[in-house]
C-alpha cells in the first residue's frame, strides 16, 4: 500500500485551505457575505436608477426643504445622489469595513429628509432598518473582512 507524505509547505496550505473552508461554512461568514452582496447591489442599483427612473420617480422622495437648498433643482440632486450611491455599493464591494458604515450613514440622512415628507414614515423606518442591516455588516467585517479578500 503506497502512502503519500506531504512536504511541510503542502501541509501548511492543505491547512489554510481546511480553516478557510471552516470559517466559510459558518452561519456568521454567510450572513456577512449575504450583507455584503446585498449592500453592494442596492446601493448600486438604487443609485443608477436615478438616471433612468425604470423603478420608480425618485424625486418624489426629495424633501421640498432640502431640494430648495440645492444649487441643482430637485432633479439635479437627485443625480448626485445616485453618483454617490454607486460609489457606496463600490466601496462596500472593496472594503466592506468601511464601505458599510458610510451606507449606514448614507442611510441615517435619508431617513432625515424622508421624515420631512408626510406620508413616507413608512420609508424611512424600512430605511432604519437597512440601516441596522448595514452596521451589522460593519460589525461582521472585523471578524471576516479581513484575510478573505474584501471583495464579493
């Protein structure tokens, strides 16, 4: 019976590729690369449909008081908002770390300007809980993002 021996460098990655194989099929890894996709195709998504409005009329969702004080009308704001969405949902995708707290944030001033607007509380407590979403990511990203290439 032949039996193969392996050198140390092998043993050394044939251990690597068994923790890393352990760490990936735990609940907690799963749940951040699930938040991390999600968190870069939102944003990302969100943020190129302000340009097309294929989803629905996004400046409806601008508070009257806060497109007043753009130097762009409502519209034109709007366009810049969906300039910085998608580099959110970029930065989210290369470094989830921090890409997750400035979503999070991102999130908080939307939730702002929608408690401007009667009839959108309904938004901005879905918009909270996105939120949540977010800083869990940023949570889970000290644990995994790390060492597991911070990218999708």
């Amino acid at each position: 019976m032949a039996e193969t021996t392996m050198s140390g460098a092998e043993g050394a990655l044939a251990g690597r590729s068994e923790a890393k194989y352990r760490v990936e099929s735990t609940p907690g890894y799963q749940a951040y690369r699930i938040l991390q996709a999600g968190f870069v195709a939102a944003p990302i998504l969100a943020g190129l449909d302000k340009f097309s409005h294929l989803l629905t009329n996004w400046d409806m969702y601008l508070a009257p008081s806060i497109a007043a004080l753009s130097p762009f009308g409502g519209h034109g704001l709007m366009s810049v908002v969906g300039v910085i969405e998608v580099c959110a949902g970029v930065l989210v995708a290369l470094r989830p770390r921090i890409g997750a707290y400035v979503v999070a944030g991102w999130l908080f001033a939307i939730i702002l300007n929608l408690l401007l607007i009667p009839n959108f509380f309904d938004i901005a407590l879905r918009d909270f809980g996105l939120s949540l979403g977010a800083i869990a990511l940023g949570r889970l990203s000290v644990q995994y993002g790390s060492g597991h290439g911070e990218s999708v």
